[in-house]
C-alpha cells in the first residue's frame, strides 16, 4: 500500500541525527516536524526566519504569529528564536543547514531536482530553494512516486526547469525509499505490502535492486 503524506514525513525522520540544523520545505516535509525521534535534538530552521520551530500546535492552540515559511502555524521551541530574512539566507548561503528536506515535481537519476515551477502555470516565485539545494550538506527529497495521471516522476533526465543539478542525496516516495548513486536510484526499501516489480514499474529511470529489499519500518 502506497504510504500517506504524514508515513513519509515518519519515515523521512528517521534521516535525522542528534545535532543536526535542519530546514523543511513547504508540503510534506513540514510534517517531518511532528515526528522528531525522542532521545535527539535537532534545531530546525524556517526560511522566513526561524530557529528552533517544533511541531504544529494542537488545536485551538495555534499563535497567528508564528508561521513557517508556508504559512502555516507552527509552534517554537525553548530557546527559539526569530530573525530577518538575510540573516536566514546567510545561514543558507554560509553551509550552515545540514539536511533540507523538500519535495518536488521530478527528481533525475542523478540527483537533479525540478522543484519550483511548471512551464504555462503561474508561480509566485522560486523561493529558497535554489539557494538550499545549492548549499545543505544532504537533501532529501519528500514526493509522490508518480504524477495525477500516473507517470513516473523519478527520471532519467527531469523535463521542467531544475531546481539544483546533481544534489540530491535519497528520496522518500509513496512507494520507496531511493538513494541517489553514482549509477543511478538504488532501491534501499520498499512500502509496506508494495513489491519491487510495482516500484520498478513505477520508476523511468533504470533501478538497480541489490538482493531482497526489505519494507519500511515505522
């Protein structure tokens, strides 16, 4: 069975380790927040000047005041604390973010990722993510496996305009967890009750399976 938004943002928070700064894209990747494993800490960061963000309020709990980079109401942790927007790039820029989380619309089988716009379709911008996958030290991607109308979105080569070139390190999808490799998307697991041959013939790009790959685990 194909995991849900918030299996993926579970799965994805199994990527965090203890120390890291971490920033989370818009969609998917902000749930990530809500699935922190107990017994680390990691400090995450929101582009529009936010350090130290932590789960989303419960409800009727929620400060209009506090939002991420979406919009969306979040809450902050002890210690938080708020800043301007170059401030926030000059993190950025500086390499000072050690794992981005960010979804996107294709990603190629070397680790390009088309993210920030649809040819024809109106955009509002490009946001940070240029400057993100440009300089974290590891980028994961959160997505779907494959589009509405059920083409693949992981690619031999993306066809809208890219995002970052050669960056992403794994992708968590619906279907599987990849890592992006020197020849290509290695197969690491698979979703729970979903078989290789589905996640082969889901995936454009060439995908190499190496002996039995086990489910995920939650």
């Amino acid at each position: 069975m194909a995991l849900s938004k918030e299996q993926i943002a579970q799965r994805i928070s199994q990527e965090l380790k203890n120390g890291y700064y971490v920033n989370l894209g818009i969609g998917i990747p902000t749930l990530v927040a809500n699935y922190v494993p107990e017994g680390i800490e990691v400090v995450l960061q929101s582009e529009n000047g936010m350090l130290g963000m932590g789960p989303f309020p419960e409800k009727g709990q929620a400060d209009p005041d506090l939002i991420n980079a979406g919009k969306q109401t979040v809450t902050v942790l002890p210690g938080g604390s708020f800043f301007d927007s170059s401030t926030s790039f000059a993190m950025i820029r500086g390499g000072h973010v050690d794992l981005t989380v960010l979804g996107a619309f294709e990603v190629s089988e070397k680790g390009d990722i088309s993210s920030w716009k649809i040819p024809g379709k109106m955009v509002k911008g490009m946001g940070g993510a240029m400057d993100l996958v440009a300089s974290a030290r590891n980028i994961v991607v959160a997505m779907q496996h494959c589009s509405k109308d059920g083409q693949s979105k992981l690619l031999r080569e993306c066809t809208l305009p890219l995002t970052g070139v050669a960056c992403v390190k794994k992708i968590v999808s619906d279907l599987a967890v990849i890592e992006v490799t020197g020849q290509g998307f290695k197969l690491l697991e698979r979703a729970p009750g979903v078989s290789v041959d589905e996640i082969i013939a889901a995936t454009e790009a060439r995908l190499i399976v190496e002996g039995d790959v086990p489910e995920m685990k939650f």
